[in-house]
C-alpha cells in the first residue's frame, strides 16, 4: 500500500512515519505540510492511501479531499486530526476513516484494513462495469493542478501521447488516452475521428466541405471539426437523439 503523510505538524508526520513502519505492506512515498503540496504529492506519486489533516495552511485537508475524488486513480482518504468536531465533514467528503490525534495503533491498523477493503471493493466494482465515473478531469499546468468539470468539455483532442482539452475556460493537455477516455465517458461524448472525442451536446449540426468532407460544426467551436467516414453514421445518430 503506497500512503501519503499530510500534516502541518513535523512531530504528527513522524509519529504516523514510526506507526506505519509496524504495519505490513506499507510504503511511504511521499509527505506533505499543507493541502496544495499533498495534491501535487498524489499526482506524482499515485497513492493508495492519504493520511490528511484537516487544519493545514492555504487549502486544508477537506477541500484537499474534494479535490481528490476527481483524481483517477482516486486514493483512499484517511483524516487524522487532533478535534473530532470535523467528523460530519470528513464523511460528507467519502473519507474512509477519521482519526483522533494521537493516532493509536490498533485505531490505524483498522483504518488500513478498511483501505484495504475499500481497494478490494473498487476492483471488484471495476471489473463489473460499475467503476464510479470521475466528475473532473485534472491537467497539470506549469508546477500546479487545474481541474476541469467534465460538463464544461466542448471536445478533446488526441495529439501524439497528450490529450488537448478544449473546455469553457481554454485548453489544456491531459496525461491520457483517448480510449480510457470514451470507455469512461461514452455516454457524454460521441467519437467523430479517431483522434476526436465531442460532446453530444455541443453538435449543432454536420455539413460538407467544399471539398466535399463531412464536418461537425459544434455550439462552442471556433471552427467545424472533420468527421471521419467510418465515424459518420454514428455522429449522424447523435444527432437524431439530441
């Protein structure tokens, strides 16, 4: 299990490091002193498991925990703060467990083990068809994290291993493929070439180029996008149902 330690607190920090060193199966790949450095952490390092306080300078461990959620794959949230007068909120965020500081042994092996079934759980979900969809998308842009509301994509763009996402607010490249994204987000976007995802919403209407190429002129787009003739009579079936 792949865990990262966020906390204000070097004392905290160490007391979970000594902890989690009796544990079995457990890694420590990464600490963090406030939320944005947690985000940036998890990005990087693709845990399992967050160890979040929750009272931390600049974003605190609950609007880092929301932030979380959107990330694929998601971690396992753990808070472990010295008030339980937040347990309300952490659960409203899907944490998985809350501890009371200071962290006793045995209270954070159970937390583990409920991880552990958490994870097991996710996979068996995956394996049925019924992973939960992410609600965001998150670019990384020059040294920090954007998140982008799946319902503000207007189209995404393969080029070479980045995907372009073109949204409301502009443009920025995402870290994944394609087809990850149309297996998780069929229902919303409609493939129109192999190198393009659009959003059903976003076609008004299909139309010939003068040199006689089927073209997807979209609600938000500056331009028409070229629709392939293997995608047409898909995109032509889209249409019918908007």
């Amino acid at each position: 299990m792949r865990v990262v330690i966020a906390d204000d607190e070097p004392l905290a920090r160490e007391r979970l490091r000594v902890l989690l060193a009796e544990q079995r199966g457990v890694e420590i790949v990464a600490e963090a002193a406030d939320g944005h450095h947690a985000l940036h952490a998890c990005a990087e390092h693709r845990p399992d498991l967050v160890l979040l306080d929750i009272a931390m300078p600049g974003i605190d461990g609950l609007e880092a925990a929301r932030h979380l959620a959107a990330f694929e794959p998601r971690p396992a949230v753990v808070f472990c703060t010295a008030y339980d007068a937040h347990a309300l909120s952490a659960f409203e965020a899907e944490a998985i467990d809350y501890l009371v500081k200071p962290v006793r042994p045995e209270r954070l092996a159970a937390a583990l083990e409920r991880v552990r079934t958490f994870a097991a759980g996710r996979e068996r979900a995956a394996e049925s068809g019924n992973a939960r969809r992410r609600s965001h998308l998150c670019a990384r842009l020059r040294g920090s994290l954007r998140l982008i509301p799946i319902e503000d994509v207007h189209y995404l763009h393969a080029e070479e291993k980045y995907v372009v996402v073109h949204h409301a607010r502009g443009e920025d490249l995402i870290e994944e493929s394609l087809k990850s994204l149309e297996d998780e987000f069929g229902e919303r976007f409609v493939r129109i070439h192999r190198n393009c995802l659009v959003a059903r919403h976003e076609i008004v209407e299909l139309r010939r180029s003068p040199e006689g190429h089927v073209q997807a002129v979209l609600r938000h787009g500056k331009q028409p996008l070229e629709v392939s003739r293997r995608c047409a009579a898909a995109v032509k079936e889209t249409l019918k149902h908007l």
